[in-house]
C-alpha cells in the first residue's frame, strides 16, 4: 500500500518541477520581446496595438512593415487632406470675388437706372416721398440687390450643390437609411426654411420703410434747420427720430 502511494508522490514531484520549468522557459521567452516593445518608437509603444501584436505571436520586422505602412497611407491621406483644402480656399476666393464684381457692376446700372426713373417723376410724387426716401432708396435696396447677387447666389449654389452630393452619397452607401431621413427631415427642413423666410421678409421690409421715413425726416429738418431752430423744436424731432430708428432697430433684430 505504501509502496503504490510513492509513485504518486512522484509523480506529483515532477510535475511541479515541469510545471516550473514551463514557466521558467515562458518567461525566458517573453523577455526578449519585452524588450522589444521597449525598444519600440514612442507612437508604437503609446498604442497598445505593436504590443498585442508582438503577444500573439508576430516578429518584430512583419510588426514594423505593417506600422510603416500604415503611416505612409495616413500621409497619404493627410496631403490628399491639405491639396484638397488648399483647391477649395483657392476656388472660393476666385469665384466669389468673380460674383462680387458682377454685383457691384449691376447694382452701380441699378442705381443709375433708379435715379433716371426719380428724376422722370412728377413733381407731387417727391412732394409725397420726400428726399430721403429716394436716397435710402437708392442706398438701401441696391446694396440689399449687391448682397444678393454677390453673396446669396454663390452660397446658394454651393448648398444645393452639396444637398444633392450628400443625398447622392447617402442612397449609394445606405439606401434605406436615407429613404428614411429623406421622408422624415427634407420636408421638416424646407417648412421651416420657408416659414423663417417670410418672418425676414416681412420684418425686413418694415425695417426699410422705417428707415426711409427716418431718412426723409432727417433731410427735412436738415434743410429747414433755421426754422427748426427759431421754434426750439430741436429736442422734440431728436426724439421722433429715436423712435423711428428703435422701431427699425427691433424689426431688423426680428428679422435676424
């Protein structure tokens, strides 16, 4: 009985001698690649990734070939990046300064065309208008016609231009995905576009006919200063102009 119980003990011996033997040789084989990934350049070693690579079994050489072409492709990528962006500061400046001149051309025939319809009008016509109405008329609605020519139509084709590109993205990549947003946010988008639109428009225009009756008023009193001034009635038009000029202030703020 005790000479079938030695065996075991035996054998229970030398398997903790493997067991530690085994580990010995696992650690004297993990070493050397410690000691690479210590060795390794700073962006490898800050990525876990060089190390998992070295655990499961990779050498050091397919390791860096595959990290060196990694870099060559995102270099790649980045000056792709940066011509990219270089060609699209390029073409902005040269074809928004293209749509500024042809605004400033048009609104300067714009204004000449104006003046030469005032100066055909009758004379009970600029008795009822006043001066100012016709200069800030001149100066208001032509600069509004400029900034829409030169600015508005630009920018308005580069959002429909990039509208159609995404929708046209979006149905290649995920075709159902975008049947869903199109039939959901297209319509929310173009109701509140529109909405928001007639609130400017509509607050813009009171904006401007204040402005013109602000305008007409200034060149009254202006060209009757003398008589202003004999009846003291300079402190009363100073405050008829300030609250022309709020009540145009609030309805460009709503406007906005």
């Amino acid at each position: 009985m005790a000479d079938s119980a030695k065996p075991s003990v035996d054998m229970g011996i030398y398997e903790a001698l493997e067991t530690k033997e085994n580990e010995t040789k696992s650690k004297d084989k993990e070493l050397p690649r410690t000691q690479e990934i210590a060795t390794a350049p700073a962006p490898l070693r800050s990525n876990g990734n060089y190390e998992r690579l070295l655990r499961v079994g990779g050498d050091r050489e397919a390791v860096q070939a595959a990290t060196d072409q990694s870099l060559k492709e995102t270099n790649r990528n980045v000056t792709w990046l940066v011509a990219v962006g270089v060609g699209l500061f390029l073409t902005t400046y040269v074809y928004m300064g293209i749509w500024e001149y042809i605004g400033e051309s048009i609104s300067r025939r714009i204004r000449a065309a104006y003046l030469r319809s005032v100066l055909r009008q009758d004379i009970t016509w600029h008795d009822e208008h006043g001066a100012g109405k016709v200069t800030g008329g001149i100066e208001t609605d032509t600069h509004h016609i400029q900034g829409g020519i030169s600015e508005k139509v630009p920018l308005a084709v580069m959002y429909i231009s990039t509208f159609f590109a995404g929708f046209v993205i979006a149905f290649t990549q995920n075709w159902r995905l975008a049947l869903v947003l199109a039939a959901t946010m297209v319509p929310t988008i173009g109701a509140a576009g529109i909405v928001m639109e007639m609130v400017m428009s509509k607050f813009k225009t009171l904006s401007m006919k204040e402005l013109a009756v602000a305008s007409s008023m200034v060149e009254e009193v202006f060209s009757g200063i003398r008589a202003v001034q004999a009846f003291g009635s300079e402190q009363k038009l100073a405050k008829l102009f300030d609250t022309i000029d709020k009540r145009a202030m609030e309805y460009d703020l709503k406007s906005t």
